[in-house]
C-alpha cells in the first residue's frame, strides 16, 4: 500500500520493478511494514506480516502489481509470489472436503488443500465433481494472488465462468436482496449462466436497483473463494470523462513514514463526500472556489475515484448538486 497519490500513472494490473529499501513499526501497534521505492522515487508500504513466507529482505528488487486503486486513490501493490503463479495450474497436498458457505451465500463443497509453504487453502469445488477422497493431491489452478494468499479453484470448475472475462461488460439481472455474513444485505445478481454475484447494498442503494432489473457490470477479478467479481456501470459518471464537483474542505493526511499529503474532499450527485488525491494544492485558487474540476478514473464499490483536473473543460458540469 502506498499513502501517496497515483502520481505516476499507474494502472491496475499493471506490474512494475521496485526495491526494498527498509523496515518500520508502528508504534502501539502489532503492524510493521517493508518500505518499498518505484523506478520514479515514490515510497510505498507493504504490510509485512501476509508476506513472511516470502523471505524479503531490505536491498531486494522484486516485481509487484498494481492490485488495487481505491476510491480514495490509494495504492495497493501485491508483490511477485517467489513460487506461484496467477493463471497456472499446480498441483496442491489434499486434505479433506468441507461443506462450506461461498460469497453469494449458496452452500457448496470445497477441498482444503495445502502450499508448497505449509499453508492451508480453500479450493471451491464443482457441484457435479465425481471426487476421490483417497487421492493426495488435486490440481487447482491459481486464479489470483492478493495480500500472499492463492486463489483457488479446480481445472473443471471453469465451464461455465469461461465465457465470462476480467475486463468485459456484460448484462447481469437483479434477482434478489439477501443477508449474507452479519446479516447485512446484498444485491444477488446472475449472469446468462445462471451463476450469482454478491453488491453490498448499502455501496449502490443509490443506483436504484429493482428485481429483475437488467444491469450492465464490468467483471473485475476474482474473489476469495474463486467466484467472480463484478461492478455496475455507475449510472451518471463514465470513466475517462470531466466532472464539476462541490468542493468541502482540504484536509491532511500523515501516512506512518511521517510524509504529509494534503487530500480534497467533495460531493458528488448524490451528495456522496469523497476524497480527491493526486493533485497539486498550488493549483487551487484563492479563495477556494465552489466546484472543482475533477476526472473519473475509474468505478470501486459505487464510488467514483477522482483525480483533480484544473482549468479544464467539464463534459457534464452537473458532477454535484
């Protein structure tokens, strides 16, 4: 993770050199983190602890991919796993079979499987698999790597999420609201498939989602138990474009390297405040100005994710009531 803004163009999924350059603890805290540098200069942090089957060491050069950017315009990297690899098959020491409850609440089989480090994981079963339970191990293909932990799911699981692709649009329809863990509520939305995807409710009530509503959703990655992850088309913002936004306030932010980021807040259409990195403070005049310019770079959990853009032509001033 890096508290700096996305100053260097990053983009998800993209995989860039860095270098470890040194290790800090939080004070009070059980958190400690490796100070990682990019080919630009810009430090980033890395919570040590998912990593320690790593081996890291400080002076290492290593390979890490942009996994995430937040709406609030955070950096996650996750680095190269020193063994696996996304998108291979492996073969994985087996178990034993659970019954378990998958991300869209549907209950399904699963294999409990262990790594070449020692470490169990949970490969998400096919409904119709015809199992032997006295094998020793089971090939399971490596769908995604975040925070140290594999992804995954059997060879024979992909018959039906093959014809869907990280990256494409595709038309999903809202068949129901449902309680998941905590009992909070989740929009429960199925492809042409019939396969179901889980929206926290509370993230999108602002869309304005009925049952049996046809939706238009980007797939975005896979999620822990090896189904797949979606996010609606927003309903007013597209990426790429220029929007005005009420501007709130300017406040400051202190990430644990002691470095200082000054971060806008504004609010957008539906008076949802969010905040705005990657901007230079300079540039905003004074006095603060009711609306400022800002582009959406892209869509996460309903929100936009905004970077300020002065002295620019909006292509729909209406970014804010």
């Amino acid at each position: 993770m890096t508290q700096n803004s996305n100053q260097y163009k990053f983009k998800e999924g993209e995989v860039h050199p860095f270098k470890i350059t040194g290790f800090t603890e939080i004070p009070d805290t059980d958190e400690s983190f490796f100070i990682l540098e990019n080919k630009f200069g810009g430090k980033h942090l890395l919570k040590s602890l998912p990593y320690k089957h790593y081996d890291l060491k400080i002076h290492q050069e290593l390979n890490c991919k942009i996994d995430k950017i937040n709406c609030s315009g955070k950096i996650y990297l996750e680095p190269e796993n020193p063994f696996y690899k996304e998108g291979r098959v492996y073969e994985f020491s087996f178990l034993r079979i659970i019954d378990h409850i998958n991300s869209v609440g549907e209950k399904e089989k699963a294999a409990i499987v262990k790594d070449q480090f020692g470490i169990e994981l949970i490969c998400s079963l096919p409904n119709d698999l015809q199992f032997n339970r006295d094998i020793n191990s089971l090939k399971c293909k490596i769908l995604r790597i975040k925070k140290g932990q594999l992804f995954l799911s059997h060879i024979d699981s992909e018959s039906n999420n093959k014809s869907l692709k990280i990256g494409e649009i595709y038309f999903f329809i809202v068949s129901e609201i449902k309680q998941l863990e905590e009992k909070i509520d989740y929009y429960i939305l199925k492809d042409e498939f019939g396969n179901s995807y889980s929206l926290k409710l509370d993230m999108y009530e602002h869309y304005g989602f009925k049952i049996d509503q046809k939706v238009k959703c980007t797939v975005t990655k896979y999620n822990t138990d090896g189904h797949l992850k979606i996010e609606p088309v927003h309903p007013h913002y597209e990426i790429g474009k220029i929007y005005s936004f009420k501007y709130l306030e300017t406040i400051t932010d202190i990430d644990p390297l002691g470095n200082v980021e000054n971060v806008i807040i504004v609010k957008d259409i539906y008076g949802i405040e969010t905040k705005v990195r990657s901007f230079d403070s300079s540039k905003i005049s004074n006095p603060i100005p009711e609306n400022i310019n800002c582009k959406v770079d892209g869509i996460r959990k309903g929100k936009a994710i905004l970077r300020h853009c002065p002295k620019i032509c909006v292509n729909n001033t209406r970014g804010s009531d």
